[in-house]
C-alpha cells in the first residue's frame, strides 16, 4: 500500500474501505432478511437494503468532487462481521433467539459504519469539503437511526419473545 502523506490520502483510504464495506453489507442483507423470522425484523432489514444502495451512490458521489475513480478496497472489519452473522444464520436456535442474535450482529456492523463515517466526516470538516461532509453526514444519520430503530426492536419485541421461549422449554422439561 502507497505511503499515507496527508489527511487528504487518509480520507480517501477510509472511503475506499467504506465503499467496500457497504458492498459486502448490501450482499448480506438479503440473506440476513431471509434469515429472520419477525415480519418487522425481515422489513428492517429490507428497508436498510434499500438505504444502503443509496449511501453507495453518495459514495460515488463523494469520489466524483474529490475527482477520484469509485473504488473499493478490501475491508478485513467488515468481512468478519458479516462471517461472524453468517455463522449466527447457520446456528440452530430457536426462531426468536436467532432473530435477537441477528440484531446483535446487524447492530455490530451499524456501529462500525457509524465509527467509520464519523471518522470521514470529521476530515472532510477539517479539509474544508463541505459538500463532501455533507454527503458523508447523510450516511451516518442513517446508520445512527438504523442501529436505534434495531434496539427498540430488540427491546420491544424480539428480546421479550426470546426469554418466553426459553420459559417454554422450561415449563415443557418440568412437565
Ligand atoms: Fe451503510
Ligand atoms: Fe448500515
């Protein structure tokens, strides 16, 4: 990898993993949808799919003022938490467990989008790319909403229907 000389090349490094990382996240989402078995759960992780397309788009839109090509760079952080929700989609688990650990590992990527965002929208700050910034900024409010909107699922729902299940298996072992 050429040598890092500026906050400039730094920035474009972080987009260039950004880019990748958002690919393998729109790879895994369908898969992850499937996998879930709470209607509201599946839906949210269908609507995130779609949000997604379009941070790849700001994205691209990013590299274009920065006069640079769209190109992604391998991202090792991502490629193993989406192998880690892969392997939590192979689990055998009760469905309701399974959807809890869904949104454990849904939440595990948000937060390495919203680290990762906030890290570029800070430099595009300092650098004076306001338009840059801004676009950047978009990708993080949805990353922020999406990791909250999985917490009140989690809280609301999915977590609640997972302790009953296991109360379940403990009435029926009683029995
Ligand atoms: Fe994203
Ligand atoms: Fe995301």
């Amino acid at each position: 990898m050429a040598k890092l000389k500026s906050l400039d090349d730094l920035l474009v490094h972080e987009l260039q993993d950004m880019y990748d990382a958002e690919k393998q996240i729109m790879k895994a989402l369908p898969k992850m949808a499937r996998a879930a078995t709470h209607p509201k759960l599946r839906a949210a992780f269908e609507e995130h799919l779609e949000q997604t397309e379009g941070q790849i788009e700001r994205l691209e839109q990013v590299f274009k003022l920065l006069g640079l090509p769209a190109k992604g760079k391998k991202c090792d952080g991502m490629a193993g938490l989406i192998e880690e929700g892969k392997k939590m989609m192979e689990q055998d688990a009760e469905p309701s467990v399974k959807d809890a650990a869904l949104i454990a590992a849904a939440q595990k990527v948000e937060h390495y989008e919203i680290a990762s965002y906030g890290c570029v929208c800070t430099y595009a700050e300092m650098l004076g790319y306001e338009q840059v910034h801004d676009l950047l900024g978009q990708n993080l409010e949805e990353e922020e909403t999406t990791d909250e909107k999985l917490t009140i699922l989690a809280e609301s729902v999915i977590n609640l229907e997972a302790e009953e299940a296991d109360d379940t298996e403990e009435e029926e072992v009683s029995r």
